[in-house]
C-alpha cells in the first residue's frame, strides 16, 4: 500500500525564520513555498533525496498547525506516506478499525489527494497518506 515516505511536515511559526536552518545550514533543496487554503497553512519544501521536509507555517489562528503549535510548539508535526491509490488505502485501513481523520480525500499542497489518520490508531503519529497528482 505505502510506496515511500513522502515527507515529513513540521510545524514552524515562522516559515521566514525557520528557513535558514533547512536551506543554508543542512543545505537542502528549498523548492519554494506555497499556501494551502483548505488547511489555513503555507507551506516551504525543502528537498532532501527522495523526499522532502515541509515547514508549515499557519495562516489563520483556527488552523489546524496553529492548535499545534499552541499545545506543542514548533517541531515534528506529521509523516506522510505516499500511495498510489489513496481511495483504496482508506477503504483498507477502515476496513481493518483504523481511526480516520479524513475518510474521503481532499487537496493538499503540489496537486496531491491527502488524508489524515488519527494519531490514535497510528501510536501517537499523525499520519498523512497522499496521492501524488497526475
């Protein structure tokens, strides 16, 4: 069902300011940012091999990454897996009893189809499976 591990999101309160680390310092490849409307975030990818490190920076204070950041602070926020058909992984996974935060997928950042499993089922790790866009 997974394919790769497609990245890891990491809630940052500042895009702008946690930058420099991931691009200067550990020298990855900073792809550019984006803003996903549908999940109040904007968001940096910053390549690394195979995979990428997302910082996500929220853009409303209802956001999803701003409740994190306000219980958590800034840090590893979700591992996102990457499947090739994310309909079929979610009929599986709830097949099985696994908790589902989204059980239709939805938009997520570079035209991917997203969806969340809740930490609960996932031992603690908010788990995002995506689908990559044609």
């Amino acid at each position: 069902m997974l394919t790769k591990i497609n990245h890891i999101g990491v809630a940052v309160t500042s895009i702008e300011e946690a930058l420099p680390y991931y691009r200067d310092q550990l020298s990855m490849n900073y792809e550019g940012n984006e803003e996903v409307a549908e999940q109040k975030v904007k968001v940096a990818f910053l390549q690394i091999g195979d995979s990428r490190i997302e910082l996500l920076e929220p853009t409303s204070d209802d956001s999803p990454v701003a409740g994190f950041l306000k219980k958590n602070g800034p840090g590893v926020h979700h591992i996102a897996y990457e499947v090739d058909d994310l309909v079929s992984a979610l009929q599986k996974l709830e097949a099985q009893g696994v908790r589902l935060i989204d059980k239709e997928p939805r938009n997520g950042a570079h035209g991917t189809k997203i969806a969340f499993v809740h930490p609960k089922s996932s031992g603690g790790v908010l788990t995002e499976l995506c689908q990559p866009g044609n």
